[in-house]
C-alpha cells in the first residue's frame, strides 16, 4: 500500500510540475518523464481525474492528446472566508479574498450589476455588501455588462442563500473555487452555455459591534492597540468571526482625555450560541487590559441604525455627555454598557459604526 501512495505522490507531483512550466501534461509527457507503459500512466491520469486532483483542459481532438491540468498546482480557492449577518430583512455578505485585485475586480462588477445588493464595499481584500431579502433581475455578459451579479438573497432556516449569476472568471469562481472558502456550507451551479447560475449556502450569523474607550492612562496603553488585542482575542471563541477594526475622533473639547481623545469599535459575526461567551470575555479582557480604571465598553448587535442611536453619536462627537445620558440611550437601544466614563465614548464609537474612515476620522465633518 505504501508503494502505491509514493508512486501516487511522484505522479501527482510531475503532473504539478508540467502544469507549472507549461500550463498542462498530456498522458504522453508523464509517459516519457516516468518510462511506465502508456496504459498505466493513462490509468493514474484517470484515477486523479476522478480523486478531484487532475481536470481535463482541452479534449482530444483528432491527432490532438487531451491536455490536463493539475488543480492542485494552483490555488484551491482565492476565497479565503465567506460569511453573512442577518438582521431581519438585512443582510451583510462579507468575501475576504486572497487578492486585493480580485477583491476590486468583483467589488466593481457587483456594484456595476446591483441587484439584490444596495452597498459594496472594499476595505484591502474584504468585500463587503449589504443587501435585503429579495431576488432581482441581473444581465451578465461581456463588456460592457457585468461579468456577475448577486440576484437575489433569501433566508432558509439558519441559512443565508446568495443566487449568482455569472460568466468568465467569475463562473470559475463559483463553480470550482467558492466552495472551498471556510464558511460556505455548500455550493450549487448549473450552467447555461457561457453563463453559470448558482447559489451559495452561508450561516445566518449574527452582527455584533463592540465600542472601546478610556483604556489608556498618561503611564501608558492607547484605546487603538486594546481594540486590535480584543478583536484577535474573541475570535479565537468559537464561533466567533472578525470583520473589521476602527478608531473613531470623538469631542476635541472634553476636557479630561489622554491625548486626542479617540475610541475604537470592532465588529465582529457570531453565531447566536457564542454571544453570551463572547460578552463575558470581552469584558473580562477590557477590565484587564487596561492602563485605566475609567474603562468602557459598549456591545450592541444588529445590522440597522435607529436614528436615535446616530443622533447620540452626533452629540457625543460635539459637546459634553453625561454618564445618565449614555446609560438611558443603551438601555432604549438594548445596548449592553460595562464600565466607567469611558462607556460614554464607547458608546459614542458604537453610534458612528458604519460611517466612511473620512468622517470617522476628521472630528470636524458632518455626520449624515
């Protein structure tokens, strides 16, 4: 058994290489390379055919040999996660890719064909999109048209189901690659000529956002660097997802603040099981963590922002908040708030969540 698994792996290995140097083999070059009859290297070819590891790239035609690939030479996916946070009708799809460029490319395509989604998104390789529950009409096809479109969104059981609908690249992409992106729990296709339509099976996670201030002191810490340290720690649980990072300018004017006077918010998808854990670590971590005593956390989840709760933000970004205020807005807003003063920025962090780097950055612009 052992000389079958070594010749196995020295074919498989030759195959590799030939696909690397020429971009395929035919059954005659592992013949020559290796001296076996012919039969019995077109038996392995067949016997990886079938494992999944070898494709076929052209048939034979004519005096022609059939060209081959191995898969295995290439990436098994250039989607490395791909998951979804529901909240009622919302949805948010999140595509954290091996590529920016391939990021950009899909992130301009989808934008271009619309559909079922309302906002793209790219932040380095993370595509994000929001969209609603629903289905839509999507043309695909070549320049000038979209090469894909997400055509519908729809939730069953605990399920997020994405329709796609694409040509090219993209079909590749959907038909031999997304289903190996962790958080995909399965991936059907039908082709249609060029175009190949499909659906994309996701857990229905949950979207949380978790607000941090007044962790450092003037002996040292900065609230960024805690938020960054928290965000690794909790997706450890599992669970529990990472999204995103972001430090938020807050009221330049209040007068008891280190430096800038900055908070952080980090989101992360969880599924409904973990979000008990995922509160109690994350408090555990901040109060130990932290260089000051004034500590603050907010955790709210969700998709949507109530005006009320944006209003806060506006408020706590131009003048003075109390503590009562902070509390009397997460208790309207079932917003879970641990801590000292610093539960007010944190809260006002968690308020601004959503908003563009630009304004979440720039304590002087507008917040819409």
């Amino acid at each position: 058994m052992s000389s079958v698994l070594e010749r196995r792996r020295e074919y498989l290995r030759l195959m590799r290489q030939f696909t690397l140097d020429k971009g395929f083999f035919t059954v005659t070059d592992i013949q020559q390379a290796t001296t076996i009859p012919r039969s019995t290297a077109q038996d392995w070819v067949n016997r990886l055919l079938g494992e999944g590891c070898v494709l076929v790239r052209e048939e034979k035609r004519g005096r022609s040999a059939a060209h081959y690939v191995a898969i295995s030479a290439m990436p098994s996916s250039a989607c490395r996660r791909i998951f979804t946070t529901i909240d009622g009708d919302n949805v948010e799809i999140y595509h954290d890719c091996m590529s920016g460029a391939c990021a950009a490319f899909c992130g301009y395509h989808h934008a271009l064909a619309g559909g079922a989604l309302s906002s793209v998104e790219r932040d380095g390789t993370l595509l994000r999109e929001s969209a609603r529950i629903g289905t839509h009409e999507v043309p695909v096809g070549l320049s000038p048209l979209p090469a894909v479109g997400v055509t519908g969104i729809e939730r069953d059981g605990d399920m997020v189901v994405q329709h796609i609908r694409c040509i090219g690249g993209p079909a590749y992409s959907l038909s031999d690659m997304m289903a190996r992106a962790e958080g995909v729990l399965q991936v059907n296709t039908r082709h249609a000529g060029p175009i190949v339509e499909g659906n994309v099976r996701t857990q229905a996670l949950m979207h949380v956002t978790i607000g941090v201030d007044d962790t450092d002191s003037k002996e040292g810490g900065a609230t960024f660097a805690l938020a960054l340290a928290l965000l690794s720690h909790v997706t450890r649980i599992k669970g529990v997802l990472p999204i995103s990072h972001h430090v938020v300018m807050l009221n330049q004017d209040v007068f008891a603040k280190t430096a800038g006077n900055s908070a952080s918010f980090i989101e992360v998808a969880v599924t409904p099981g973990s979000f008990s854990d995922l509160k109690e670590k994350t408090l555990r971590f901040v109060a130990d963590e932290s260089f000051s005593r004034e500590w603050g956390i907010a955790v709210r989840s969700g998709l949507r922002m109530p005006d009320g709760l944006r209003e806060y933000g506006r408020l706590v970004r131009n003048t003075v908040i109390s503590k009562t205020v902070a509390e009397a807005t997460a208790e309207r807003f079932d917003i879970l708030l641990q801590g000292g003063n610093g539960i007010i920025g944190a809260l006002g962090a968690v308020a601004l969540a959503g908003l563009p780097h630009e304004i979440l950055l720039d304590p002087a612009r507008e917040i819409p």
